[in-house]
C-alpha cells in the first residue's frame, strides 16, 4: 500500500468515525430538537438574559426541553462530543451554540454516503 493510499485510507476512516458519532448524536429526537432550537436562538430563547453573542444558556434549554438538568446535560454532551455543539463556559453559565462547519461536514458526508454513484 503506498504512503498515499494509507493516508487516503485513514481519512476515510477518520470521517466514517466522525459520520457515525454524528449519526449516533442526532438519532434522539431531543438532540435533533435541540440543534434545531439552536439553528435560531432569537427566536426560540428570547428571554435569556445574556444575549446571544456567546450562545444559550444551558439553563434556558433545560427548561424549554422539560427535563432533568442531568438528562439534557446528557445530551448536549453527546452533541458536544460529536463536534455538532460548541460551549463555553462564563462565571457558573455554560453557553451553546450549534457549530455550523461541523453540521456542514456531517451533511456533506452523509451525502456522499448515501449517493448513488
């Protein structure tokens, strides 16, 4: 196998690993719920307190999803893990925001998984 082939070969599996954490992340309709809350969060959060520059706070998505801070913690981990959310952490708020290069990347490798050649 030349240098090249590895190479291509390990990018493959690089986004196959990617793809897949992406495809396990947005397989509970919560998660899904929660990016798509995400996609604009002016609308679906207008009260935070904060603003949006630095995204929503966990706590407004815990009570707009109506769950236990632990099980929504548990899936913006997920999310978080999978690349598909950014936070960051202010004082005691955590803040997230949908990261869109990486959804760009899930779609565009779950197109060229799926496509018909």
């Amino acid at each position: 196998m030349s240098v090249r082939s590895a190479v291509s070969a390990g990018k493959s599996a690089l986004n196959t690993m990617g793809l897949d954490s992406s495809i396990r992340a947005v397989a509970h309709p919560v998660r899904r719920n929660i990016l798509e809350w995400l996609k604009s969060p002016q609308l679906n959060f207008p009260d935070q307190e904060y603003g949006q520059e630095l995204g929503v706070c966990l706590g407004q998505i815990i009570e707009r999803c109506e769950l236990s801070p632990s099980t929504v913690s548990k899936h913006v981990d997920l999310l978080r893990s999978s690349g598909l959310l950014e936070s960051q952490k202010v004082g005691n708020a955590i803040f997230v925001r949908r990261s869109e290069a990486a959804i760009q990347h899930f779609k565009m490798l779950m197109a060229a998984q799926i496509s018909v050649q």
